[in-house]
C-alpha cells in the first residue's frame, strides 16, 4: 500500500472507490492540470454544439447568400487558376466541388448540371471550349447560370484563359 506522500508524485493512481482503475491525481500539478483541461474541453464542445447544432450534422441547408458567396469565390478560384476548362471531363463534377468547398453546407445538396451542348476538347488542335451550367441547391430557389469560355493553344497543358460569367437563374433553354 502507498501513503499519500507516494501519491503526490504521480500523475495517474489507483482509485478509492475499490476499482482497480487509474486516475488522474489531483494532488500532482500534472493530474490537476489534466482534470481542469478536460472540464474545459467538455464545457467548450458542449457550448459549440448548442450555439452551433449543425456542426455535427453536416447540414444540407444552403441558403441564398451563402450559395452566392460560394459560387463567386469559386469562379474566381477557376479562373485565376486556368487548369481545368469546360472541355476537361467530368467539368461539372470539377465545378460542385470548388463551389462545396467555399460554402458551409453539404456537398450533397449541390446540384451542377451542364445545359448546353457538350464541348469540344481544345487540348489537342487548340481553339476555344464554351459550356453552359446551372448551379442549384435543394431547400432554395436560389439558381445561377455559370456560362463557361476557355481558350487554349494546341497541345498546352493549360487554358490560356478561362473566363466565367455569373448570372441570376437558371440557364436558358438551349
């Protein structure tokens, strides 16, 4: 058996509530320390969660002006960027996924749907890709119209530009 003297030098001690089980000692500054800093990270999770219930959840709900601020710090990121043009496969899948990136919401709820003929690639002859896309979300009317130019020299590794333009609504029918 050790007295209390032991204890004061150990961070961890069998417990004396007859469990074998080891605790923190609140008699070493260590164990004290470590006692306090749980609480704290408990009270500060559970006050996260109740001012912040979403944080968990991963929610679905987008709204209007966090889809614009998304879509528009997106569009710029494409466009400076000038890897990817609406020529290169999979372009919408590319564009849901910066967008979800710059918004808080889901991925999920986000829906980019080519609305115009599918472009030619310029990879190889070089020219110019143009695409349309409409950028919805469930839970919101809100809907923009992406329209998508690009240029590119033959056999570049990456568009010369690539320019997007914004508009409210859904695409025009084609």
């Amino acid at each position: 058996m050790t007295d209390s003297r032991d204890d004061a030098d150990r961070i961890f001690i069998r417990s004396k509530r007859g469990t074998s089980r080891y605790v923190y000692n609140p008699h070493n500054p260590i164990g004290l320390a470590l006692i306090v800093g749980l609480l704290l990270f408990a009270v500060g999770g559970m006050f996260l969660l109740k001012h912040n219930p979403g944080l968990l959840s991963g929610a679905d709900d987008w709204d209007g002006d966090e889809l614009r601020s998304a879509v528009s710090a997106a569009t710029t990121e494409l466009s400076h960027e000038a890897e990817f043009g609406p020529g290169t496969i999979n372009y919408e899948d590319i564009l849901q996924a910066v967008i979800a990136k710059h918004g808080h919401s889901s991925k999920d709820a986000l829906t980019v749907t080519l609305a115009s003929e599918p472009p030619e690639s310029a990879v190889f002859y070089g020219g110019t890709e143009q695409a349309d896309y409409s950028v919805t979300v469930d839970g919101t009317d809100t809907a923009f119209y992406l329209s998508v130019h690009a240029t590119m020299r033959k056999r570049a590794t990456d568009y010369d530009s690539v320019t997007i333009s914004v508009e409210d609504g859904v695409c025009p029918a084609s």
